[in-house]
C-alpha cells in the first residue's frame, strides 16, 4: 500500500505542473521522455523538428507581418550512471532555425546552449506482487546551462511585437531542477518527468521566463525472439512559462504561456543499441496573449550503451 501511494503523491505534484521547450529554440526547457536503457553509459543524437507562428494579431489571425518560423535541432547527448546512486546527463545542441514572412526571411545556423544535469536516487525498489514483478524508481537532481549558442539583442528591437525566441541562445548561465519517477508492473508501465528551469538575466539585461516542463508516459515493453524489446508509449505534456523581463521591471507582454500536448512514441532495443522516436500533437494552447502559435512537433532519436 505504501508503494502505491507513493506513486499517487509524485503523480500529483509533477502532472500538472509540467512543460516543454514551448517554442523550439534553444531558449526552452528540456524534454527528456523515456531514455535509452544502459546500465553504465550511452552516447547518442537526437533529432528535433518544431514550427511556430508569430505576429499574429489580437484575436489569432494571421496579418501581413506574420512569420512562420521553424526550429531544428541536432543535438549530441549521453548519460553516466556513477555508481548505483548518481547519473548525469549532458546535452550539446546544434540549432537550425527559420523565418519565412512578407517582410523578408532569415534563418541562423550554430551551436546552441550547453546543458549539463546530474541525478541521486532517491530510491531503487523490486517487489512481487500476485507473483508479478514491481520495479520503481525515484531519480531527483539539478543542472546547469551555460551561455554557449549566439545570442543577438538586435534581434530583441525587431521583433517588438513578437516573443524573443529566434535566437540559437539566451547569453545567461540558467538552473534547471529535475525529478524522474518510473513504475513497472512486469511489461507494463508508467514513466513520469518533470524539470524546473531557473532563468538569470543575461548580459543586455533580459531575462526569460520561468519554464517548467513534464511528461507522463504510459509504456509497454514486447519482446520479439527474445533480441528486440519494443515499447510503443503515449501520454501527456504540459508546459508553462512566465512571462519574459526586460531591465529587471517591465514585463514583456508577448511571452510567456502554456501548451498541452498529447504524446504518441515508439522506443526500440537491441543489444547495446537504442533508437526511438514521439510525436506531439499539440491539444490546446495560450501563447503569448495568443500572439504565437506553436505547431506539432517531431523527435527521433538513436543511442549506444558502452
């Protein structure tokens, strides 16, 4: 009984609480999903395609300044179990964005902001239940993010009307608080994230919001030849941000918001290898005084264990 109370306690603070990389640059949080199984460390990319309209005018509708922006994102990513009791996770992006409007396109190609995260197990637990296997674990920690992408404060003067996101980063060192829960009962399961991003004022004086990201996953593992482990998962995501600052007071009306988003994802396993891919249908949304509006979105990913 105490287990599943457990369980009902962390669904209910992180579930409705969570949030995502709400606009795709790389000035959002981390969405993490279901990571590769590895026992030590693995190494991997990770692909991610997302689209977002701007400038949109007071009631949603598209004006003759409305952008429509694209971000992609290649990014190299590993973890490292140190122990049974400590894993970090790293994170080096490579961003790709684009702009298509009537007054004029642009794009901007470079490295993104560096993340860094490190996790404690709170606790590792297996038991039997009706002769059915129980498996659960509690992973908490923080992180790091440093000012590595190219960011561009002319960029900020042009786009008044607009959300500051197209940018490849945010030129602030920001703090993420991360938690992990996943329960298994045999094949079927239930995986659970949530992280907290603390954003700091960068060096011309702005500061983004607040953002706060989760997901919850439901998984079920079937295995093929006893070789290949596949897991088609579904579940929630849910994201919220605060609204941008400007010189430490003026609050920037176009920012900030909350997105939910129903997730649907494959995850494959054999041997060392790891490979997967989700796709999030965005389910309702409230961007930017409805200013922005932000697409569906693709990710894709393959891993090694070592």
């Amino acid at each position: 009984m105490k287990k599943y109370i457990i369980l009902l306690f962390f669904s209910a603070i992180t579930f409705p609480a969570l949030a995502c990389d709400i606009c795709g640059c790389g000035v959002g949080s981390y969405y993490l999903g279901i990571l590769p199984e590895y026992q030590k460390r693995f190494i991997g990319i990770r692909y991610q395609h997302k689209t977002l309209t701007t400038h949109l005018g007071p009631f949603g509708e598209r004006t003759p300044i409305t952008s429509d922006e694209t971000y992609q994102s290649m990014e190299v990513w590993g973890g490292w179990n140190i122990g049974k009791k400590f894993r970090v996770l790293a994170f080096l992006p490579y961003n790709f964005n684009d702009r298509v409007a009537q007054t004029g396109n642009g794009s901007k190609t470079g490295l993104g902001d560096v993340a860094l995260m490190g996790y404690y197990n709170l606790f590792s637990h297996r038991s039997v239940i009706s002769d059915k296997l129980l498996v659960q674990s509690l992973w908490v920690g923080a992180g790091i993010k440093l000012p590595t992408g190219k960011y561009e404060p002319g960029e900020r003067l042009r786009v008044s009307e607009s959300p500051n996101n197209f940018q490849l980063g945010t030129a602030s060192t920001d703090f993420t608080l991360n938690a992990a829960y996943d329960v298994r009962l045999m094949d079927f399961g239930i995986n659970v994230n949530a992280n907290y991003k603390i954003n700091t004022n960068n060096k011309y004086d702005y500061r983004y919001g607040n953002k706060l990201t989760a997901n919850a996953l439901a998984y079920y593992k079937i295995r093929i030849f006893n070789k290949v482990t596949v897991a088609p998962n579904a579940g929630v995501l849910y994201e919220t941000s605060q609204q941008d600052v400007e010189r430490n007071k003026y609050a920037v009306d176009v920012s900030g918001g909350h997105v939910v988003s129903l997730v649907g994802g494959l995850e494959a396993n054999f041997s060392r290898f790891s490979a997967g891919a989700n796709y999030q249908d965005i389910a309702s949304q409230q961007l930017a005084n409805n200013r922005v509006k932000a697409g569906n979105r693709l990710m894709v990913h393959f891993a090694v264990a070592f």
